[in-house]
C-alpha cells in the first residue's frame, strides 16, 4: 500500500502488537489467526483514506484466497499483468469460413480480421500456455472465431451470450474463476 500513498507504512513493532492483541482477545489457537487477519484489516482500514479501503480490501481477499490454494496465483498474475509476449511469432490460424459463396468468404474475413489481429492471436496462445486452466483453449478458439465474431459485432451485452465453449470448472462469466 505504501505504493499507493507513502503515508502508508506501519511498521514491524505495530504488526507484532496487533498480533498479540489478538492473542489476548482469544486464547483458542484455532481462532488467533482468524482474529489477527480481522484485526489487521479493522486496523489498517482506519489509517487509509477512504478512496483507498476497497483497494486494500480486494488486496488483501486476494493474498488469503492464495495463500489458502484458493485461486491460482498464475490466473491472478495473468489478470493483472496480461501477456507478456512482444513478438508475434504465432502462426495465424486459418478461419473456418461456413460462407457459400466466394464473396460471402471474403466478406466474412475482412469482419474477422477487423477484431481478430495477430495480437488477439497471441494472447490467446498465451492464454494456452501460461494457465493450466485454459490447457486446449488454442484449439477451440481457432474452430469457434466466426461465433466469437459474431458476438464480438452484433452483441449489445456480450455477458449474456452463449459462449462457443465453456470450461468445466470455469464460469465463463468469470464470477468464480477459481482453481480446483
């Protein structure tokens, strides 16, 4: 946090404190910790500006949930970070075209190619390889652009369309991306 504003810093001797005041508050071992994280929150949120508090909060729910092997911190890292791949090496798939007519194909790869760029490309690629969630996502991406085309131009509220593919322990509406 003290990346956010340099007025946040506390020091070892304020954590080690608060510590043993949880400590006192309960003498079961099972709820020390428990009773430390609730004192730890209650605490640094007094000191953070008001702006800041969710921020700290969503921090703070993110470090639990890994450190308890709750969400997979190379989902969080990817979320956060992106890809990291400058190059585009990645050989652009060929498009799956189910148009009848010549011209039907064409027109349907310029609306692909208008969203569809070697940069997309690459992420999704990414994606493959970085989260073992996503392991074949490649695959059923390349076989499914012209329906992802289509949400991608003709969908008001893409959250509410059927998805080409959705993965088993995945919401696809990414409310509970979680590892299990």
């Amino acid at each position: 946090m003290n990346i956010i504003n340099v007025a946040y810093m506390w020091s070892l001797e304020w954590f080690r404190l608060l510590y043993i005041r949880s400590i006192k508050v309960n003498d079961d071992k099972d709820k020390i910790e428990g009773n430390f994280r609730s004192l730890l929150y209650k605490s640094v949120c007094i000191s953070l500006f008001e702006k800041d508090k969710l921020l700290f909060s969503f921090l703070m729910a993110l470090k639990l949930m890994t450190i308890e092997g709750v969400i997979d911190f190379s989902l969080i890292n990817f979320f956060f970070v992106g890809g990291v791949k400058s190059e585009y090496k990645a050989e652009f798939p060929e498009i799956k075209s189910t148009a009848d007519t010549p011209e039907n194909r064409a027109k349907e790869e310029t609306e692909v190619q208008n969203w569809f760029t070697k940069l997309v490309w690459t992420k999704v690629e990414e994606l493959d390889e970085t989260l073992p969630l996503l392991k074949g996502y490649r695959n059923k991406f390349k076989d499914s652009v012209l329906k992802y085309n289509d949400i991608f131009e003709n969908s008001k509220l893409p959250i509410e369309e059927e998805f080409p593919y959705v993965l088993d322990n995945f919401d696809p509406k990414m409310k509970n991306p979680i590892k299990t």
